[in-house]
C-alpha cells in the first residue's frame, strides 16, 4: 500500500482548481448571468409612444365603475418606437424617475429579469432614475422596508430563478389602514411609479392601489406572474392580448424532466406505478404542458372531467322518463374506475407500471367534491358571521366537526346552515377518508378558497383505485400478461409441453403474445383444481413448478410511487423563453411609466408566435375585474383562467391518449424534454401549448377559428 500523506487544509483550500470547485458561482451560472436576452425591435427606438388600439372591447362590471373610476376608462395600448419626438415629450421622457417595484405572493422563474429590463431601461434614458426594491412582498410597501437597487445587485440576480433580491410575501393591500400606510411609504420615497409583480391577486391589488394613488400623481402598473399559467387575458370576442404569464414555461419545463426521467425509471425497474401531482389548484395547464412535454402514460385534466358526460346514463334516464343530473361530470369513483381500467390494460401486455400526473386541483372538477366544498364553505362562512367566532378554533379536532356536522342533520342545531346540510350529505361525507375529512374541513386560505394543496390529493384517488383493483383482482380480471415466448421457454426447460398445458391455463392461447390467465385461477388452490380437472395432476400431487412459476408472474403488485411538484418548479433558473419574455416585461413597464400610463398590465401581444412577431402592450386592469365570492361576500377580482378543453393543445393531448398510454406489446413512447440549458439550437422557444394552439388557429378552416 503506497503511503498516505497529510496535505495542509490551508494549502489545499488556497489552490484555483478547489476555490473554483466549491465557488457559489459556478462556469453555468457565470454564462446564465452573462446572457443578454434580445428585446423587442420596439426597445431599439430612442423614445417610445403609447397607442390606443381600438380592437379590444371589454364588458364593464358596474361594481369595478363604482369602485375603479379613475382608472376604469383604459385602454390596450401598443408601445411603438420612435426616433423623433418634440422637445416637451423629449424632456417628459428623460426626467429622473422614482420607481418602486415589488414581488407578490409565490415565486415564479424570471422575476429578476422583470427588474434587470426595467433597471436597464429606466438606466439607459435618465443615469440619475433611482429603483427601489420593497423587501419580502407587500409589507415591505405598508412598513417602509425597501432598498435602493444597484447595478451590482441587478447584475448578479440575471437569468436566475427565485425572488431573492428582494424577496416575496402574500400580505394583501386590502383595507384602508394598509392602503394609508401604503401611500405614506411613496410619498416618503417621492415615488412617481409603483411596480407590482404578482398573480390575479396581486394585480387585482394593482388596480386599487393604482386607484387610490391616482390623485397622489403615483402610476402602478401590474406585471402577470404565476407558474400555474391561470392568468391569460382575453378580451370581450376572445381576442388574446397575454397568452401567458411567466414562469409558466420554465415551471413546467422543470416539472417535464423530473417526471421523464420517472418515465424511463419506470420502464426499466418495472414494478411501479408513479403518481405525480403538479401544481395547479384551479387550472390544469401545468398538467396539460407536462402530458405534452413527456408523453406520461396517463394524464388526468380536471376540465375535462368537468366536461365529461356521462351519455349512458343519460339514455337509462331517458327511458326512465327522468332527469339524472349526475351524468354530468365525472364523479370520484368514476375516475377511479377509469384509472383502474387503464392499469389493467398495460397489465394485460406484461406493463404493469406507468405514469399518471394530475394536478392538485383536479378533485375540485368532481361533482361530489365540489358540492361538499361548497356547503361546507357556506356552513363555516355561517358560522362565523353568526357567532362572531372562529368555526376552526370553536371546534379544533375532526370529531369536534364531524359531530357539528351530525347535530345539524339531526336538527340538534337550528344554525342558519340547518337546511344546507342533510343526511344524503352525512352519509357521504362518512364514506370518504378520516384524512381527506380533515383536510375538507381544513382552515380556508386568506381568501376563503379550500386549500387544495393541504390535501393529498394523489392518495384519495390511490385509496379508492387500490381498493378496487382489489376486488377485481379477486374476480380474475386484474392479471400480467405472459409472453408467449416466455411461457414456452418456462415450460420446454422444465421438461412440459407447452402445447398441452397453454388452452388450460390461458383463455387467448395462440390468439395474442401477451396470455392471460383465465379468470377463474385466481389463487394456487383454483390453479390446482383445474390441472386436476384436466387430468394433468393427481390430488395428492403438488403442481409442477414451471407451471407455478407462470401462475405467480400473472399475479399483479400494485407498488406506487407519489411525487409532487411544485416548489422545486417554481425556484428553478427560467428558461431561454422566460429569460426573454419578462427582460421585454420590465422593458415594456418603463414604457408604460415613462408614458404616463397607471393601471396597465403590462403583456406582450403574440406571445405564441415567434419573437419577431412580440408586441409589448399595457392591458387594462380594471375592465377585467369582476365581482367573485370571497370570504362569503362579493369582491372585484381578477377572473383566473382554466385549460379550454376546444383548443387545439387539448385536441392533441386526447387524440394521444391511447397511444401513450401504450396498453400495447410494443415500447412505450415516453418523450425526454431535457435540462433546461442554453446552449446549442436545440432549446425550444415557447412551451409546447402555446406553439400547438398558435398552429392550430394558422391551420383552420377559412371563416372559423380554432379555440384560443
């Protein structure tokens, strides 16, 4: 053995090769700093101008003219370069600015990027231009908390993931104290511009802070951000003015790999059934990109269900000469049903695993599901407001709730919620889950929305699926497929005939390459019985082994795996696309304030097509609010956006559905999106839905359109 020697740590800590090795900064993230994303031929222009495009109509909420007056008349406007303008707009536009920019709710990839586009921006016209960054989220706003961003601090924050600059927090500008603390902290900096990066929330929040600081003389513009892609802005005709948020595609991105690389482990362990949950608590596009990005054998889209009709029970009704209201939307044991026939098809051909995504969401497109949520919704919301009390600190464990819930059958308590809850309710509530129980009367969020999130959602749907691939395991439905080959050479080694003993145990013998054991050997007792029946066996005899080594490879294991998705996808390094579509955000915002423009979006126009054809655009806030049940009472809110089951990216999912599910002999067709990177040609430049739907709708028939 040659000798060890001891190296001095000091020496070896001090050599290059180690101080690059373990350096927080490595040579990738050195070149993802150092990447320059491309802006918009618009940005190359020395002034750019506002203008008004007449296109888009918008229905009115009265509620939001009541409550937006100042702001409520925007318009959509295009931002244009211009290389000439008169002096008075000239000096307008160059003036030193104030600007305040603040990240809202959860993090999304490509936050710092908005802010490098508008620093670059603001830098670029007026040196002297100062931008503020609010610390962790709104409360940085109402407690004074910020600092001044540098071009070294910006610098080091572009391309990368997260909102670390200057961090995140939920709290919402929602009441009037909030709003004067609010205003007190822009006047105090001599704001003329206030930037809020959010979700349907925080730009609802944009709207009213842009409304109540319009006398102040401080602009507001929102920037549309939420990994789940639920913001996408269309006008009264459906005309699409932000086809998606960002961060939406590196999400999805990251999401695609973690779950491809499931797919190839599954294909080759063999054993297990993988169940990835995405998140997405109101819209499945997360789910949809993902089925999209890696051909996973199985892909649930709660639209879909909630679309699902149920057409033989429609035509039982029919002849019953009555309405069965429950054929519409799929119901939890339906799905299950569904879920199991697909196992049972790739067991069939010796597949017996796979991988099923859903998202987090998807029992909230359940008719029975959705039903409890809102009684019971109603039964907490009445609750409070009646007793002026906390229904979750009145009544703090699942019994406490449950025996609530059984008073008010019983008409013990003469709530005002005694009429909503009933026996039918009672029983049904008792059939599910102690956990899922719990997690239906969980707390509601700030908004009184059921978290979804808190819930297991893959496991109320395991539950149910295990329990009847159970029974039909018991029945001789749920089998391995044996391959002919196989069972020859099983039984040719053990010295049998495999053309005798093949028609007694298969019911396909010679008619497929995957055999299936007839239904009626469900165990090695029934095994034995029928070899018996056959002659082939004495009843003292034992059954031969070859021939119990085949009975046991038929006998399923349902082994899972459960995944969920979603922090990791949403503290990921944005990809090329996202990189560019929030630098041209933040370049778009500067547009907009140095123009003069409050309660605008900022968007970028044609986002589906390619970069050429990218408009940046400011999109009215206002016009989009609408009045949404919140906490029991009504609120003016952002409408969020769920998957369109007519358009053509959805088309494409369920025309592939057989096909990747692969309940076929041969090889499955899982797709490998890869890293995201970039380096070489090969990195895609928009997610997979946007790409399809934009094709789509270049592909229809003259005078039609296809679904946006």
């Amino acid at each position: 053995m040659p000798e060890s020697s001891t190296i001095r740590i000091d020496k070896l800590l001090d050599h290059p090769a180690v101080m690059d090795a373990i350096a927080d900064v490595n040579l990738e993230l050195k070149d993802r700093i150092a990447y320059q994303p491309p802006v918009c031929d618009v940005f190359k222009s020395e002034f750019t101008t506002l203008v008004t495009d007449p296109q888009y109509r918008f229905e009115i909420d009265k509620e939001a003219h009541r409550q937006l007056a100042h702001i409520i008349a925007n318009t959509v406007q295009r931002v244009e370069g211009s290389d000439d303008a008169t002096d008075e707009v000239k000096e307008n536009y160059r003036k030193a600015r104030n600007i305040g920019i603040v990240f809202s709710g959860g993090p999304s990839p490509g936050g710092h990027n908005v802010i490098a586009g508008l620093f670059d921006a603001a830098k670029k016209i007026n040196p002297q231009t100062r931008v503020f960054g609010f610390l962790m989220g709104p409360d940085g706003i109402i407690d004074g908390d910020y600092m001044e961003l540098t071009r070294e601090q910006v610098d080091r924050y572009r391309n990368v993931g997260g909102f670390t600059m200057i961090k995140t927090g939920r709290t919402k500008i929602d009441d009037r104290k909030k709003m004067d603390l609010s205003r007190g902290t822009c006047k105090q900096l001599g704001l003329d511009a206030l930037v809020v990066v959010g979700g349907d929330d925080s730009n609802t929040n944009a709207a009213f802070l842009a409304q109540n600081m319009f006398e102040d003389g401080v602009q507001v513009i929102g920037v549309p951000k939420t990994i789940d892609g639920d913001i996408q802005v269309r006008d009264a005709q459906g005309k699409v003015l932000c086809a998606m948020s960002f961060g939406f595609h590196t999400a999805a991105r990251a999401f695609s790999q973690a779950i491809a690389n499931l797919c190839t482990d599954a294909s080759s362990d063999v054993k297990y059934w993988h169940m990835c949950k995405v998140m997405g608590r109101v819209a499945s596009h997360l789910a949809l990109e993902v089925a999209l990005q890696t051909h996973a054998n199985m892909t649930l889209i709660g639209e879909d269900l909630a679309d699902y009709v149920d057409y033989a029970r429609l035509e039982k009704a029919q002849k019953e000469g009555v309405v069965d209201y429950t054929a519409y939307g799929m119901t939890l044991r339906h799905l299950s049903r569904v879920t199991c026939d697909a196992i049972m098809e790739r067991a069939a051909v010796g597949k017996n695993y796979g991988v099923l995504v859903l998202p987090e969401g998807v029992l909230e497109f359940i008719n029975e599901i959705q039903v409890f949520i809102i009684k019971l919704n109603t039964i907490i919301g009445n609750y409070n407001k009646m007793h002026d009390r906390d229904f979750h600190t009145t009544f703090p464990s699942l019994d406490a709730k449950l025996e609530y819930l059984r008073r008010l059958v019983r008409g013990i308590r003469k709530d005002v919620s005694y009429n909503v809850w009933n026996a039918r309710d009672d029983e049904l509530f008792n059939d599910i889950p102690a956990f899922f129980q719990e997690g239906l009367l969980t707390e509601r969020d700030s908004h009184g929305n059921f978290q979804f999130s808190q819930v297991k959602t893959e496991k109320v749907l395991l539950d149910l699926v295990k329990d009847y691939l159970g029974i039909l395991k018991e029945k001789g439905h749920y089998k391995i497929g044996i391959q002919d080959a196989q069972f020859v050479k099983t039984l040719q080694k053990g010295g049998l005939d495999p053309e005798l003993y093949g028609p007694i145990l298969f019911e396909n013998w010679k008619q497929a390459r995957y055999l299936m054991i007839k239904k009626t050997i469900i165990s090695k007792k029934t095994l034995k019985a029928v070899l018996v029946k056959a002659g082939f066996l004495g009843n003292d005899e034992t059954i031969p082994p070859p021939i119990e080594k085949i009975f046991e490879q038929s006998v399923p294991k349902f082994k899972t795996q459960t995944h969920f998705y979603g922090y990791d996808g949403r503290g990921s390094d944005p990809t090329r696309f996202d990189c560019t579509y929030t630098y041209n955000l933040g370049q778009t915002v500067f547009s907009l304030i140095a123009n003069g423009a409050t309660g605008q979006m900022a968007a970028i126009l044609n986002l589906e097509q390619d970069f050429n054809g990218w408009v940046p655009i400011g999109i009215p806030i206002a016009p989009l609010m609408h009045l949404e049940e919140r906490k029991g009472k009504l609120e003016l809110v952002l409408e969020k956006s769920v998957v369109d089951v007519n358009s053509p990216a959805f088309r494409v999912v369920k025309t592939f559905r057989d096909k990747w599910l692969a309940a076929t002999p041969e090889e499955d067709h899982y797709r490998h999106p890869g890293p995201i990177r970039f380096t070489g040609n090969s990195e895609e430049d928009r997610p997979i839905t946007l790409l399809l739907n934009a094709l789509g709708n270049q592909l229809a028939t003259p005078g039609t359109k296809a679904a946006e």
